[in-house]
C-alpha cells in the first residue's frame, strides 16, 4: 500500500521551485520572442519572405501558448 506525506514545508519547498521554474521559462521566453517574432527575410525573393512569415506566425502562436500555459501554471501555484 502506497501513503502520501504532504507536509508544509515540502508543500512550501515544491512551491518555490515551480516558481524558480516559471521564471527561468519567462526570462527565455521573453528573449526568444523578440528574436523570434522580429525575423527578418534571408533575401528580397518571395520564398525568402514567405518563409519568414511562417516562422514569424510560428513564433506568435507558441508566444500565445506560453502564454496560456504561464497562466495555467500560476494558478497551479
């Protein structure tokens, strides 16, 4: 039979540490979105630019989902 200790200081302890993780996850993120929502085209061809409009979408759908999931893991906390 398996038991399960909760206690208040590994309750405490294991609340800092999402919290440590979550802003080690923010600070990244919050670098990679400039680096990747600002893309510029590798050359004035239209492959070129429209290959950086799909990454730059890319970019912008992963911001929104981090977002989301930054939301969902503050209220865990």
């Amino acid at each position: 039979m398996s038991y399960v200790v909760a206690t208040p200081d590994f309750l405490t302890s294991a609340a800092e540490d999402l919290a440590a993780t979550r802003s080690a996850i923010e600070a990244a993120d919050a670098v990679a979105a400039y680096w990747t929502t600002s893309l510029l085209a590798a050359a004035e061809d239209e492959v070129s630019t429209a290959v950086a409009a799909l990454f730059r979408a890319y970019a912008e759908e992963y911001q929104a989902a981090a977002n989301q999931t930054t939301q969902h893991q503050q209220r865990f906390i």
